[in-house]
C-alpha cells in the first residue's frame, strides 16, 4: 500500500475515512530499474536449495536496491520540481500550482503539468537534458464546453481522478475530457495522444454516457517509443 503512494495513481490510503488519493508521483507505476533486483534475486532462488542462507541475502539485496532506487527518485522529483519552477519564473509564467511526474519506464524524463488562470503549461525535462531552460506548451481548459455536464457527478468523478488536471475538447458526439495527470503524447502530426480520455454526453437513458476513448497507440507505437527515447537522452 504504502508503494503505491510513490505512484501517480495513488492509492486511498485513508478510506472509508476520506476518498482523497495519496499520490506523491516519484515513480511510474510500472519501472524495470525497481522491479529487476526483485525479480533477479526470485529467480537467483530457483537455483538454490531451500536450507541455503543466501536465499535470504540475495533477496535482502534486491530489497536494498530498489528502496535506495525508491529514495532517488524522490531527490530526483525534487530537482526536476525547481527546474521546472524556476523555468516557469524567469519566462515569467504565473501559475496557481503545478504536479510533476515521471514518463513511462524511467526515471530520467519528467513532465509537468502547471495549471494557471485559463489552461496548463505542459513540458518535459529529462535528466540528461544540456539546459535547464523548459519549453512549455499551453492547453487550454475549455471547461465551459462542458455546459449542463459539468456538474454532473459522472464529470465530478472524472476530475476527481485527474486531480482537477483535465482539458475539454469538442467531439463528435458530446465533449471529450483528457486526463492530463498521466500525460499526453504530441504526434509529429499534430494529433494529440492520452493515456486517458473520456467522451461524456447525454441520453434520454440512462442519462449522462460516460465512454472511454481508446487512444490508437498500436498505429503510433514506432513513432512514440522514437520520441520517447529521444527525450530520455536529452534530445
């Protein structure tokens, strides 16, 4: 439980008392650099007899390894939080809070999503980045396209799972809600991919119609691992 916190996702440490997600957003929710010594030191065990002694040392070091990784990524989300915050400064972008995040696999790339008067500022930085200086992409809200939907308690849940990081865009059939607190790919096309988004509209029954958007990731995958990699290095 207590692991889940480090995630972006969270966990309701507090329920039944509160629903409020504990996320502290230092590590993805899946990361090979934690899970290996773990996995290593299982499979280590395989090979060994049951009344061996290192059975036990080889998995006390897995779970060394990957606390001390644990810790890092704390130092590493505080560092990234000031690059961040002291880019936004001296470009002279006011904002009322921001949430930073590692990006998929690692712990090198970041991206922050700082919220101000009318939408976000969006960028990446990655460790291994040449310069401090962040170039920062803004997204509107747009939350008054919501209309009569937006206080419907099927939108309350939404923002509430996004932590209130959330833009709305016209679609076909209704509005559509993208998560920001777990990112958004930019496509050399100009098309914008979300882990999460929502179409919300309304039916006569059962009402208001709350339906997952499946982004197309298999027809993209190339060329997001392509970007992905490349921002990881610094590029």
């Amino acid at each position: 439980v207590l692991l889940d916190c480090f995630t972006g996702y969270g966990t309701q440490l507090w329920w039944p008392i509160s629903d409020d997600r504990i996320a502290w957003n230092s590590i993805f929710i899946i990361d090979p650099t934690y899970t290996a010594p773990l996995l290593l030191g299982v499979v280590a065990c395989l090979f060994l007899q049951r009344t061996s002694a290192w059975r036990r040392r080889i998995n006390h070091l897995g779970l060394a390894v990957s606390t001390v990784y644990l810790a890092l990524t704390l130092f590493n989300k505080h560092y990234v939080e000031r690059v961040f915050t002291n880019s936004l400064h001296r470009q002279g972008i006011a904002v009322e809070r921001l949430m930073t995040s590692p990006t998929a696999l690692n712990n090198l790339l970041w991206y922050v999503v700082a919220e101000g008067e009318d939408g976000y500022h969006f960028g990446y930085y990655s460790l291994l980045d040449s310069t401090t200086e962040v170039e920062f992409q803004f997204l509107p809200r747009q939350e008054e396209l919501l209309g009569s939907l937006a206080n419907t308690y099927e939108v309350d849940r939404l923002k509430w799972f996004a932590d209130g990081y959330f833009c709305v865009r016209q679609h076909e059939e209704g509005v559509s809600l993208g998560i920001l607190k777990f990112g958004k790919i930019d496509l050399p096309s100009g098309q914008e991919l979300y882990p999460f988004a929502y179409r919300v509209h309304r039916r006569s029954n059962p009402g208001v119609v709350v339906e997952r958007i499946e982004a197309p990731w298999s027809d993209h995958i190339e060329t997001v691992l392509g970007l992905w990699w490349m921002r990881v290095k610094g590029q």
